[in-house]
C-alpha cells in the first residue's frame, strides 16, 4: 500500500476516534455546546482540536513506522 495512502488512513482514524470519545464525553456530562456546527453535538473548536490531533499523532507515528525500519 502507499505509505501516504497508509498516513492518511491512520489519521482518518485518529480523528474519527477522537470524535466518537468527544461525543461521549459531551453526552454522559449532559453539557451539549451552545453552536453545534456538526450533528449538534460538535462546534469547530472540537473540529479543528480534533484535526490537530490526527495530525499530530499521525505524524509521530510515521517517524515512529519510519525509525523502527532503519
């Protein structure tokens, strides 16, 4: 597979757990956000923390996949 493909894979990933622990959170504490942009549950705070994250993580994990081949 594309190791870009195989990044972009992971990150999707990343971000769509992040989304489902955020949606957890915000329904077990009963507090929804004031301007839900996303299925009322999301605002573009959560978004684009979320985006941050798999971007983050999946770059850490690319050099992480690239150090333990050498």
């Amino acid at each position: 597979m594309n190791p870009k493909l195989r990044l972009f894979l992971y990150g999707i990933g990343v971000f769509i757990v992040y989304l489902i622990l955020t949606a957890a959170v915000i329904l077990i504490s009963g507090r929804n956000p004031e301007n839900p942009i996303l299925f009322g549950i999301y605002t573009k705070e959560h978004l684009l923390i979320g985006l941050a994250v798999a971007v983050v993580l999946s770059l850490s994990h690319d050099r992480k996949m690239k150090m333990m081949k050498k």
